[in-house]
C-alpha cells in the first residue's frame, strides 16, 4: 500500500492510495475529519460503557473490552452496556449514511430518509407487524424470538421501500427535482403517521403502549438480537455504497450530464434508493424513528469536509457519534429517562428550521 503523487489545495487535497493493481482518490480533508470523528466516536463508546448507576474508571473499561477486567466489570459491561451501546453506534452509522445518500440522490439537503416519509412507512411497516402479530413482546413487551430477529426488519424494510418507490413514482416528471421530491415526501409521511395512529388506536393497550414508546426513538434494554439485523444489512450496503460513489460523483452534476458520462440513471437511481432505504428501515426495526440523524449529520460532514456532497465515511462516523452521544445523554446526564429520539429531535429541529430559513432566503 502506497499513497502517490499528492495534489494539494486550500481545501480539495487529494491523495492517491494504491493497494496493489487498485487505487483510490483519497480526499484529505475528509479522511482527517474521518479520523478525528472516529477517535471521538471511540472516546464516547468507552465513555458510554463506563459512566452510569455503577461508574467504571475509564482504564478499566478498556481493560475488560479487550478481556481483562474482574467479574463485576465484566458483567456490566459486556452484558448490560455493550448491546445497547454497540445498538447506537451501528443505528448512527447506518442512519447518517442512509440520509447521505438520499441527499446525494435528491440532490437536496432537506432530503432525508424521515423528511421524504422513508422513516415513517417503515414505521407503519412495523407498528403493522406488532400490532396484528398479537404483540408478544418487543423491547420489553412486544416481538420476540424469530419475530424480532427477522419479522420486524422485514416488514419495516417492505414498508420503506413501498413508500420509496410511491415517493419516487409521485416526483418523476422526466427527472427528479429536489423540490419536489421533498414536498411530495412530506405529504406521503403525514399520511403514513396518520396510518400508524389508526393502528395504534386499533391495537390493545398494552400493546398500543409499548409501541408508542418504541416510535419515540428508544434505546433502551436493546441487545444483540436488535444488533444483529443493523451489522449484516451494513456487511452487505456498505461496500455496495462504496461501488457507487463514482456514479454519485456523476450524479451531482444533473441526470443529463450522467447519462453522457455513461452513467446508466435508472439502475443506479434505484440501487441508491433501496440501499438508502435498507439503512433507515433496518434502523427504525432496532430502535425505532431516531428523528433528525439522517437529516443532520451529513451536511455537518459536508460543512466539514468541503466536498460537493455529502461524504459517505464522515456522514457514518458522525451519525454514530451523535447517538452514542444522545445515549450518554439519556443515560448519565439527564435527571429523568428519556428515549434518544427526544435529544435527537431536540438537537435536530432548530438545525431544520435554520436550513428552511437559509434556503428560503436563496429563492428568487
């Protein structure tokens, strides 16, 4: 592995990195806001799994994450904290691609899995599934066993994509407009949330409870039946992502500009759209709608990364950052518990605002 050549300005340095026959343009800007935001990321992991009821010096967590550590130690922390901690990372990761992505894809950057109405019919796909599954239990109540493992992200999954391919046949007139897609998206989630009320108000209490619970965002008690769906859906969408940066590069440019490059606009339009909605729905399945993730971190990255669209590595590390944060905050900091998705809407909702106010001002 070698880094060759180097092409340097103010703020589009780039670095060819070559490993054997392959090569990859290496944004230097990007790359260092990566590195930083994953040695913050590690710090508030280990925090994360310190700090609580039972407080750990930060020493010995580490100690028992590689396997030292006494008894005690090691059951708080690898039985009781890592599941729910690991949960948040890999939901952040998965969530601030998946809004990259979209924006990317929409050329927007009100473009989000929970503005376009992605979050919410993979809600609606769930909240289905628990409701008339009888509701056995999930998150302490509601879906358990296989159910859990494989039902949930299913229906949530069949759910997101529905609503995608609605969202996208609705907004199609010769070509995507951002706009749009946007205002199209914003009207299918209120219906979807109108939809997910009927079958609140149609299911028993119990049940009815315990979902509206896990429609706030919580990451509470999560394990590593709820880690396992996000980590192999991330396994395969990763790389699959990393396959299609080029063509997004393309993108950026308008659809007539990709078609002469040669990109093929559909196909790739339609592997951005599901591996977008793969990520948000597999999410909403393990904890839920964590508002504002999606639409959030990715510009964060692209303001610090200066790049032309939201960077796909920063916008993951950055994601897990924000909810392993939300789920410190929630955990050690507040005096009451709340669900994540609060601090996540509370944090998010102004920054939503602000870009509204900004692009309203561009309009003519």
């Amino acid at each position: 592995m070698s880094i060759v050549g180097l092409r340097s300005s103010p703020r589009t340095a780039v670095a060819p990195l070559r490993v054997g026959p392959v090569s990859w343009r290496v944004p230097l800007r990007a790359a260092s806001v990566s590195v930083v935001g994953a040695a913050l990321l590690f710090v508030l992991f280990v925090l994360d799994l310190a700090l609580g009821d039972v407080e750990i010096p930060f020493g010995t967590t580490l100690s028992t994450l590689f396997g030292g550590g006494d008894g005690g130690s090691q059951f708080i922390i690898n039985q009781l904290r890592l599941p729910q901690t690991t949960v948040a990372l890999l939901v952040g990761a998965s969530l601030g691609l998946s809004g990259a992505l979209c924006q990317t894809f929409a050329r927007n950057p009100l473009a989000s899995p929970d503005i376009l109405g992605v979050t919410q019919g993979a809600g609606a796909g769930a909240v289905a599934l628990i409701v008339l599954s009888g509701g056995s239990g999930y998150g302490g109540g509601l879906v358990s066993g296989t159910l859990q493992t494989l039902g949930l992200p299913l229906a949530a999954f069949a759910g997101g994509l529905g609503t995608a391919l609605l969202l996208y046949a609705l907004s199609w007139r010769r070509g995507i407009d951002g706009q749009r897609l946007v205002l199209v998206g914003i009207g299918i989630g209120a219906a979807l949330m109108a939809v997910t009320d009927w079958l609140l108000v149609r299911a028993r209490i119990q049940d009815a409870a315990s979902a509206q619970v896990w429609l706030n965002g919580s990451l509470s008690s999560r394990g590593w039946d709820h880690a396992k769906p996000v980590m192999l859906t991330l396994a395969v969408l990763v790389p699959l992502s990393v396959l299609l940066v080029r063509h997004l590069n393309a993108l950026q440019l308008g659809d007539d500009s990709a078609r002469v490059l040669g990109v093929r606009l559909q196909t790739t339009q339609l592997l951005v759209l599901v591996t977008a909605v793969g990520l948000a729905a597999v999410s909403v399945s393990a904890v839920g709608p964590l508002g504002f993730v999606a639409l959030v971190v990715p510009q964060v990255a692209l303001r610090l990364t200066g790049g032309s669209r939201p960077p796909l590595l920063a916008s993951m590390v950055l994601g897990g950052v924000l909810v392993v944060g939300a789920d410190l905050v929630t955990r050690v900091v507040l005096p009451f518990v709340v669900p994540a998705g609060v601090v996540t809407a509370a944090l998010g909702a102004p920054y939503l605002i602000w870009l509204l106010v900004r692009v309203n001002r561009k309009v003519p």
